[in-house]
C-alpha cells in the first residue's frame, strides 16, 4: 500500500514536468533582429520581463589584459623572468626564484599586484624577497623593503612603459 502511494506521489509531482509549456513555432524571418528590438518584443507579448523598468540601467565596462597599459607594462618589464602566476582577474603576478647564473647563491621573487588600473604609482605593490643560500639546505629568504632601489627602479620603469603605451593607444583613437 506504501509503494503505491509513493508511485502515485510520483508520478503527480513529474506530471506537471513532462507537460508542454505551450511551445509555439516562430517564423525567423517575421521577427525583430537587433537585441533590443527583441526585448522590447518579449515584454509586450508577456515572454520576459523589462528590467529597464526596475529602476537604474548600468552597464558593464569589460576591460582585456592586453588594454590595460599597466598590465602589459609589468608583463613586458618581466619578461626575463620565469613567471609562476599570472592572473589578470586576480590581479597578480608572481615570478619564480630568478638568480643572475646559476654560480650565484642569491635569487629575487617579485610579486605585483595591481591595486588599480590607472598609472599611478600607488596603483602598484610590488613585493621583493630575496634568498641567500649558503648551501643547498641552508638558505635564508629576507623581504626587501618596499623602498629598496630594485622595488623602486621597478616601479619606475613600469610606470613609465604603461604611460608609453597610454600615449599609443590614445593616439589610435
């Protein structure tokens, strides 16, 4: 008696699923092609729903990696060095350890992140570490000062690369 009142529960509840929401053919060629033409057709048949309506319009200022100058320019800047993350959404760019040559017993880490998108120099932090090692067990990793010359030297020619390609880019337009 309980496995028919489950079956019976069931299949009253998938009913209402395998119905047909009344769908109707439409001929292509008879409707509206631009996207706002097409919205506007929905709501005045009671397919959608005006947003516009709601209240504020707002729109979306998508920005690419390579339209950012101060992105391209901290890419550019690091090129020579074996990059470990680069995530544009995140903001972030981490090298690995680089060392000059491979005699060297000292290796820099540089991590950038973008606080902002305009060229200014607080729109960057750049952290620097660097490892000493003594030998291949005994290494010491210090954090350079955030005015150390490397940070500021990086910081400059960033700077100054991103209002390089600033420059190009509005004359482009």
């Amino acid at each position: 008696m309980n496995k028919v009142f489950k079956i019976l529960f069931l299949i009253i509840i998938s009913l209402p699923l395998l119905t047909s929401c009344g769908y109707k053919k439409v001929n292509q060629r008879e409707r509206a092609t631009l996207p706002d033409d097409r919205r506007r057709e929905a709501v005045e048949q009671g397919r959608g729903v005006g947003l516009g309506a709601l209240g504020k319009r707002r729109s979306t200022n998508y920005e690419f990696s390579t339209s950012n100058p101060l992105w391209r320019a901290s890419l550019e800047t690091l090129d020579f060095l074996p990059l470990n993350t680069v995530d544009y959404s995140g903001g972030a760019i981490v090298s690995d350890w680089y060392s000059e040559n491979s005699s060297n017993n000292d290796a820099l880490k540089i991590t950038i992140r973008f606080l902002s998108n305009e060229i200014r120099s607080d729109s960057l932090k750049i952290i620097i570490h660097k490892k000493t090692c003594k030998s291949s067990s005994n290494c010491k990793t210090t954090l350079l000062s955030p005015s150390s010359k490397i940070n500021n030297e990086l910081r400059s020619v960033i700077l100054n690369k991103a209002s390089m390609f600033e420059k190009e880019s509005k004359k482009k337009k």
